[in-house]
C-alpha cells in the first residue's frame, strides 16, 4: 500500500512514520507539513534518521490523493473536513485522526463550536467495538480518552448493568503535542500533575456516544482528565457503579466473553501500568469489585500515542484493506 | 520546648527534623532510631547536614520522655501503642503519627488486622476539623490521604449536600516510605502510574469516620489510590455527586465561611498542583461544577510530608501548647 | 531592611521573594515586572499564595530607589546596566544578577556581544571567595555554573596545584528560565540529558577570571554544560589533572583550610547529590583521587536557584550589611 | 535459529526476548531463571504478554545448549565462566553479557577480583571496531559504557590524534539493573543526578583497551560514570585533547571515512541526545571543536539496553551467522 500522511511534523505524525517503518505492506509516499517543507523527516524526528530518506513536502490534497492508497489526516479539528473530501472522491481511503468525523455532526458542532462543512459521515474506529471497520473506506479515529475509557466500560455497558460511570483518566503529557507550551514547561510538569477541565473535556462527548450505543438508559456518565509527569499513555481509572451486587467470576466473564479474539486486549489477573503497554498497541485491562459494594474499579492503560491514535489508525487501516489486524503492529512495548 | 523523635531515620521524621529546624521555640533533645544509633543525623538525612549536631540513639521510652516536653512518635503501626502509655504517663504530651489511634479502637483492629492493647482515645488532629486539639495532651495526627480527601469534602460534607463521592487520589512516592521496593523501583515508577488497593485502602476509614462525623447520613464514599512520577505531594480528586443544583456561588460560600480564619487552606479560583505546596503546609483547594448535573469536583492538593504528616503534626504541636497555629509553618513551599 | 526587587516575576526573583520570606531582617517593598503589573504576587508564583499580599507594580527605577535600602537586580544580560547607575547614585546597595558586572568590561563584551555602557565596577559575589564583600555597596551575583566550578577547584587553584582543569556540568533545567520552549518541553526534557555549548558557554569566562585571580599561571580551563531531567541543582564534576601526586589527606587539609568558617561549604567524605542541597544555600564539596594518577575528580552540588543565584545574592546582601552571613538562609534543604 | 537465553528475567534478557520478538529468522526455544522458574514470560515481563508463550525454565547448560543453534549467557560476572565452556563444546554458538570474556584474563582478575577457570578467549564484539566478529563461534559483549565511550573515541584514536581523554559519561539507572536498591529507590534518583566511582569504575579497563588497541601510545585515558533521572540511555561526553589543531572538516572527515557502512551508527551536525535512540540499537555521534584550542568535545548516545547490550548482542549474532548486520535490528528508537 502507499500512504500519504497529511500533517506529519507533529506527535501522531511521528508515530505513524515509527511504526509504519516496520510494516510490511506499507510503503509512505508523502509526508506533508508546510512548516517543515523541504526538510528531511530525520531532521524533525530524530530517532528517524537513516530509516527515512523521505521529506516533508507542501503539497495539495490532489497530489497527495493521486500517489496514495490510503491517506491518514493527522491535521487539528476543523481542517479535516477541508481535505477529506477530496481525498473520498479521488478513490483514496481515509483515516480521520482529527475530531470531524467522530461524533454526530450536531454534537460536534456543540461541543466543538466548528461548523461542519461535510455531510459524510465516518464509520467510528475503536475495532474492538465497531467490527464494521473491516473494509470501510473511511474511518474517524478516535481520541486517546474515549479510547481507554470505552474499553474500560464497554462490557459493562454491553450488559445494561451501569447505573452511574465517573471517569477519572491520567494521561502523558504527549498528548498535549510537539508545542511547547506552560503546562508542558518541564519545571510545571515535573513532580506535578495537574487536573483540567473538570467537568467539561470535549471527549467526553466520544465516551457518553460509544456507552450510550451500547446501553442507551445509561445516563451518569462523568469523565475527568489530568496529565501526569510522564511523556505516554493513558491510564483511565473507571469507578463504576452497578445496578447489582455481581461476583469476580461473573464480571470476569463478561469481559473474556465480549474481548475474544480481540488481540489487542489484554485482559490481566493485577493492576494494569503504563509501562507495559508504552510503544505499543495493546490495551491492558484490570479490575476489583468492592467487597459489600455495588462499585467495580476498572483500570485499562494504553499508549496514547499508540492504541490512542496512531497504532489504532494503522489497526483500522489494516482491516480495511483485508489485512491481519495486528499486521505491523505485533510489537511489544518498551520496558523497562 | 524540648522536643522527641521517637523513629526519627524515616521520611516523616526527617520532615520532622527538617521542619522544626526552623521553628523559633523548638529543640530537638532526642531522635531516636535503633537501626541508625550513633550516626549523626546528618549522615542519614545529608540535607541536614550542619544542621543538627545531634546523633541517633536507641533510648528507652523513659529516657526520651525524662528530656522530652513533647514526643512525636514517627513509628509503625501498631508499635505506638506499645510507647504512647508511658509516655502520657510520664506526662509528656504526644503526636503520634502512626494509625494506631485514629479510628475508633474496633474499626481499627478490623482495618489493621490488629489486637488494639491500649484503652486511650486521642484528638484526630486536622485542626482545621477539630478545634479541639488545642491545649490536648494526646493526638493522632492523620493520615495523608484523609487529610487531602476529608478537607476537600468537608465543607459539603457539613452542609449535609452529599450523595455519593468518589475520592480518587495521587500521591508521590515518598508515601511508600524511605525503604527500596519493586514499587519505588525507579525504571518501574518513572514514566508511569501506578493504581493500586482499588477499593479497599485502609485510610478510607479514616475518610469515612471524618466526613460522617459531619453529616451521619452520609453513605456512599469511595477511594482509589494511585502513586505517580512525583516524589511530594498528594492531589485528591474528588467526584462528588450533591443531592440538588448548587450555584458556583453557593459552593464557594460554603468554602470560605467553613474555612474562614484557616491560616492554611488556601481557596484557589483555579486548579490546585502539587509544585504549589511542595515543602509547605498548606492545603489549596479549587472546584468546578459540572453543567446541567450534580456532579462537583473538588481539587485539593497537599505535600504528603507536610500538611499529610510532619508539618500538621507541627500545626498540632503549636496549638497543643497554646502557640500561634503557624509558629514555624508560615514558610512557603519551593517553586519551580 | 527595605527591598526592591526589579525583575520578580521569573525565577530569581520568585526565588528572591521565597527566601526573603523568612529572613528576619528583610522587607520586600517593591516587586517590579512589566507584563505582570497589577497581578498580586501568587497569581504568578503560586506557591506565594498568602505569604505575600504585594501586587507586582511597573515601577521607574527612581521610585523602586525611593522606596528601598538595597535593590536585587533580576533582569536579562545588557539591561542592567541601564538602571544600576540610578541606583547607585540614589544612594541604594545594589545586587545585580544579571552577568553586566561580573566580568572586565572588555571580556564582557567581547563574550556578550554588547556595548557595555557604564564604566562602574562590582565585586564578584562569592563570599567564600572574596571577603571583600563585607560593607560593599554594589556587587555582582556570580553565573550559576561558575559558582559551582569555581567553588569545586579553587582550593586546587589557590595552591597552584592544578596542571589542566575539565568541568563537566550538570544543570536542572531552571536554569534556563521560566519561558517554555523547545528544550524545556517536557517530552523533550524527560528521560534524557542535553549537552550544549560543548566548548563556548559565556559561563566559561566566569571560571576563568575566578580560577586565573588564584592561580595566574592556570592556562587549561574547560567547560562543557549539561541539562538533565531535573528542575533545580547543579552538579559539576571537576576532573582536576595536578601538577604533582597528592595524599588524600593532602588534599582534605587544603579544602579544610581553604574553606574553615565559611558556614555554607560542606565537605563530606561521600559524593555530594542533588537533593541535599535542593531549596538551601548550601554547596556539599566531595573528591577521589585517582590511583596511581594524577588525576582529582572533585564533585559539588548547588541549587542553582539558591547558592547558583539568589540564595547567594541574599548571602551578599548579608554580608553589605554587616549581618550574620547565615541570616535568613540557615534552613536545610528539602528532601526527599 | 533456535535462541536459547540463560538468565532471562532481567532487564537484559527482557530485552533480548523483545528484540528478538520481532527478529525475522529468530526462535526463543529456551529462556531460563532460577527464581522464576515456572512463571510466563509475561508475568515478570508484562510488556511481553501475549507476545511469548514461553515459561521460564530452570535447565541445565547440556539442555539449554541441546535445544539452540546460539545462547545468550545474561549472568552476572563470574558465573559465565561456568557456563560458557560447556555450551562451545556442544558446538552452539555463545554471546556472552557478561564481563567474564571481555578483557585479557590477567587483567579481568585484576579488575573484577575473580579467579578465571576458562582459558577460551572471546572476540570483543562491538562490530564497527571488530570486523573479525563475522562468522565467530564466541563473543564477549561489551559493556555498556564502553560502547558509547569506545565509539565517539575510536577514529581520533585510530588516528593517533589523542593526547588525552576525558570520558564523562550519564547512564539511566537500568543500568543498575532490575533489582530495587538505594540508588534506585525513586526518591532518591528523581531531581538528582549520582556521580559514582569516580576514577576507578571496573568498565574503565575496557575503554583501555579497545583504544590503546586502536594506538598503543595512547596514555592518559580517564573515566566517570554518573547515572541521572532516566531509565534508559548512555550520553558520553568525551573530552579529547588532540596532539594539533584540528578543522571542522578534518574531524567530520575522519568520522565518515571510520564509521562509512556502519549502519548503526549515525553522525550528526547538531548534538546527540538519548530521546533519538531509546530503543533501537543506533549509536548517535556528534562533536564541537574548541576555538583556538585543542580539545573535541564528542557526544555518543546510546541506548543502554540496546547497542550498550542486548541490541549488540543481536547484532553480533546477525554477524555470527553471516546474516545482515542490520536484521531485525533496523526499527527506530520511541520518541517522544
């Protein structure tokens, strides 16, 4: 396949170009960035030299289409929806990773105050959760939140046995991007973490759309970000409470049952960590119910950059094209 | 006054020694430690080097209470019980910062797993809660998570506003006290989160016991852990879900009349952090109400060293011998 | 004492106002900052939040005169020269901490790049090295690195001792200031180290005319900085080649007597660390001798926000005034 | 190939088994470990789950040697020696992780304070410097420092253009390997930096020798080590006084002409840092020469896992079997 990645200077970018490096049907094509134009990818990405001789370049929608297979669009919200179209009606697959296409046009209006110029509508890309991402044309990828807390629920959800979900998610401070900025300023960030929008962060919109799809009287549904002194991963702490007192055993099931055959979860006996999962496309999920309660602590832990974006974009390439879905992406994490 | 350290090698009671270095009417005339006797203070904690002169020694209870006005006892749990007796025999007064005497005596052996041996009650020592600790003779200084969780809750907790609430907490590592572990293990810590005791933390009674002491309807309170990349500091976030709509100006009413003329609970109108109270005793706090919900979540950060240990085992001190709150503690934290 | 402090919104001037906080004799009347006029001082330093009620103002240099006995100087290289004149002829001490009046102005400029345009002179301001502080009305606060070289080999250099001389320096990134950018990007800071300036840091010159002023003949001085994953220290790793073999306790003796009563050099038999000196003005001084060589690698770990700056601009100001040099700044160190 | 690894729960087994995970001709048929005996691969290696299936295995050296074509020896110094013997005897091919076979063996007494009882002699694989690895039955894997120091030294000294050297290197604490202890424990290493046997570390020998090997004149060759806040990574600052004055073209020249079809190394303009290379087996180099003086500061950055152990390791095998250098080696380090 030859890929085209429309903005590929930032973080999930990046991400892409690593790990497309070692997938063996992908072959980039073009890189665009205007910023970097004419620079070598290595010049930017540094851990990238020798392994691209590729630059960035300027270049339209059309020549992009015109060499690629499949484009991945890792542009801001509100650009998407300027180049996607293009791309759809020259015949080119596309992988979404901005916000345009993941929620109902009328929510993200609302939630991101962007009028939507594009009637078309994407097929949501958690595949654990959406198996009609196989051969799709176009895919929204999802945010890295909604990512590790729909995994985290949505077996639950899938049982109709939530009565009220507060989300309390840890991310890297990657997920914030390349720009340095003052909550990124390392003296802010170090022996810190700092909350923020408490009660309002735009993916919470993505998490109450995919529980809601799966129990549609689920009506509690809190999320509360922070970032943490780490550079990746997502580590979302779901504090669920049920209708019904309900065993290990039983919750055990539930989540063997609805995960079989997905590769990517890894369903754990302890306590998930970012460690295990850094550079890599799995999610791990754990979890203890409250003895005498009618609460469940569910803990997942993905890479942000990884599960919760790039590695899940190249995931949905993978099955859109036919291809094994861990293709290319088969890889341990980093660790130590 | 002549003050005691009984276990003074540990992380609280270097906080204590560093501290009280400052303090205009404190001398430290006994540390006691059996594992470091004879070596100088300094070569145990070399940021107090030329500091104190002083040596560990490995004194009996009597020997420190003969030279001591006022004894912290910086011990493990369930080995206080064993020294606090003779000491308020002695009429020493006494903070100790161990569990022993928090919790009602049966809560406690239940929680702890632990025959309790002495009949004594002490003062729970957040000043802030308990006028009464002035002019005491015996306190049991808190836990750092209770203190950061039940000073978050309270004053909702007073009003009798709350439904359900969710306590969802970070600490740095040097909760996990002075000695190597797989946890504190650098490569295993750094770059990651760790969740752990999911449900079941033993400090949760402690939140308990306090935030149904001001309202006794109170049922459904909960508490996560996590320890993070950051060696200071506690940051609760607190889901608390009320049993009506409050106005933002209802809520921070409610704050500044149940905290009027606490010299350190600092009410923010932005999101407290941890790099704002390092080293330092105070306590901000900071909230934001959820739209069109009843959810409210609370902010509140703490060094867990300090404000969560030796510093309010000071504040304690302070008001146990009629001194000014703040004697010694009026020092800010250290930023960057 | 009544303080000025001209430029205190950045690091220095936080750490001015956090340290002046506590000295007895010190009262801050005027904190200038241009962008942040109007703000109260814990808008912009947090951890300030209740200990000082003072609004930063944008104040003419006269009016910060009128109002203060002393006046530190926190503005960037070439600006200070442009309000130190008024303040000396106002009649007010003055600490610059800025590099204007470190250097012969002809170094000065040829290192800088910029016209110098006030013929007065200071004495450089480390006090173990120039008694000549005492009563003195101007003085320039020494760079950070500098004070951390110099204070390491000058015992070596006194004796004339030393044949060739690498200083290898490890900073905190505070050192380069509290602007976000690129190197202090979080993502770009953590898990790493960056060498930069490997042969040219204006620092070098500091070292220079400090080492040279000992020993005239001294010709080989090299420095090479480093910042690495830490907010606040530095450690500069002397690696001293000397003229002729030397016993251990050679050169014990000439470091103790080289540095007998000054309060603020501790030398300890061990390697000096960071997080002894974090948040103190202390410098811990450590060597070994290599075996059958002739080579001494010395070690010495500031806080380059404390000793590397205005813990030492505050150690003068002690010293101007006939004061206790100690005054204010006998805390220890926070750690862990 | 059929791989079997003795001593496969440590870090660099761990790493051994990630990077051959995704090694295009490699089949991990036998990982072993006393005290691990039994447990899944994935239980000590959480990042490893579900890639292996493998357990632990508690094997004899006849059983591990019957089921290879090539062990991996990752024991501590000492131990090799015990097992290596048996092992080239049943005709497999050995890389030894250990120090047992790197320096001539009246010299490895002499350093490492152990008796050798094995006459073999091993050649030392660092590949760019060692030619004669190619199709080798036994290697000695170097140490980590040595690598990074070795390299950024190798074509001055093959040049017999150092006068003296000046090695000052920063390792990540996963150098220190898996086991929690002092140094490790995170309140200790975070905000710090810990410089360590100052003039006399054990791997100092083996810089010795591989660049007295290059130029047997070469003299004063000096060492220290210091490990920082990072998990991973070697950065080496050498400081090399030249015998003349060298251009900037005449240096970069004699890198390229050294290191030209050496794919894992990467010379660079700028300075390298470890964020490139964490991960992958590449070794980044890059220099500064001082003005009107004879000293190079020369930047090598390694990951220490990777090309300073099991990365080499790989590398050496690839070599060992006459495959590419390059095979399942050629992915690019995570960033950020």
């Amino acid at each position: 396949m030859d890929i085209g990645i429309i903005g590929a200077s930032g973080y999930t970018g990046g991400e892409l170009l690593r790990l497309l490096a070692v997938h063996p049907d992908a072959d980039v094509v073009a890189a665009t960035s205007r910023s970097k134009k004419g620079k070598k990818i290595g010049d930017e990405h540094a851990h990238l030299r020798k392994i691209y001789d590729l630059e960035f370049e300027d270049l339209s929608t059309e020549e992009v289409a015109s060499r690629s297979d499949i484009v991945f669009t890792a542009v801001p919200h509100g650009t998407a929806m300027q180049v996607v179209p293009a791309l759809l009606d020259a015949g080119v697959k596309v992988v979404d990773l901005s916000a345009d296409y993941r929620l109902d046009h009328e929510v993200f209006e609302k939630v991101y105050g962007i009028k939507h110029t594009d009637p078309r509508e994407a097929v949501y890309g958690i595949p654990e959760l959406h198996p009609e991402v196989s051969k799709q044309a176009f895919i929204a990828n999802p945010g890295c939140y909604p990512t590790g807390a729909s995994l985290a629920a949505a077996p639950l959800a899938d049982a109709g046995l939530i009565e009220l979900a507060v989300f309390d998610s840890k991310s890297g401070i990657s997920g914030a991007g390349a720009e340095p900025s003052e909550v990124s300023h390392y003296p802010n960030m170090a022996e810190n973490i700092q909350a923020y929008k408490l009660t309002a962060h735009r993916h919470r919109a993505e998490i109450v759309q995919e529980l809601r799809r799966l129990d549609g009287d689920l009506k509690s549904i809190s999320f509360t970000p922070h970032v943490i002194p780490s550079v990746r991963g997502i580590l979302t702490t779901a504090h669920i409470f049920v209708k019904k007192e309900l065993s290990q055993e039983k919750v055990r099931d539930l989540f063997r049952d609805f995960y079989q055959d997905k590769p990517f979860i890894r369903l754990i006996e302890g306590i998930p960590m970012l460690t295990s999962v850094r550079g890599s496309n799995f999610c791990d999920i754990g979890f203890e119910i409250e003895k005498d309660g009618n609460r469940i602590v569910i803990i997942s832990a993905i890479d942000n950059l990884v599960k919760g974006a790039s590695g899940q974009a190249i995931q949905n390439m993978n099955l859109m094209f036919g291809l094994d879905e861990t293709s290319g992406l088969w890889t341990p994490g980093t660790a130590p």
